[in-house]
C-alpha cells in the first residue's frame, strides 16, 4: 500500500475523489503550510468490503484449476507441491 501527501485544500475541494481512493490506499497524510497536519485512514470495516468484493474473481478462469496451483506451488527441489 502506498501513503499519498496532499494539501488539506486540496482534500476539501475533492473530497469525493479522495473517498474513493483511500481503501485501496494506505493513508492520506494532509498538510497546511507544507507541514504534516492530519493523517487519514480508511476503517478496517471499509477495507474489508473491498476485499470481498473481490472473493470469486477468479471463478470459472485458469487461475482456478488446482493442477496450475501445483505446477506453481512445486519448486525445482522438492518432489510434493506445498498443501496450503
């Protein structure tokens, strides 16, 4: 996740446009006069609705089939895949 720095101006006037991008960012670090003024953080409740928003993405594509998970999860060294 990665931390953006912005105006707290700049936070006002697009307010919207912010609220839609901070689950999916770390924080929000606001400034006044170019000095750290206030921190924001979506709630773990919010982050955790976006990430089951995507639970089943990959139903019905490749990504589902367990022979490429083993393929994957095999290394070079070791006979048996991983059991996860």
């Amino acid at each position: 996740m990665d931390t953006r720095i912005i105006p707290v101006t700049d936070f006002i006037r697009k307010f919207g446009d912010w609220a839609e991008i901070l689950p999916s960012i770390d924080k929000i670090i606001l400034t006044r006069e170019g000095r750290p003024f206030a921190t924001v953080k979506a709630s773990a409740e919010i982050k955790n609705e976006k990430l089951l928003a995507l639970a089943g993405i990959w139903k019905d594509t490749k990504l589902e089939k367990d022979s490429l998970w083993e393929k994957v999860l095999t290394r070079k060294n070791r006979k048996n895949p991983v059991k996860l």
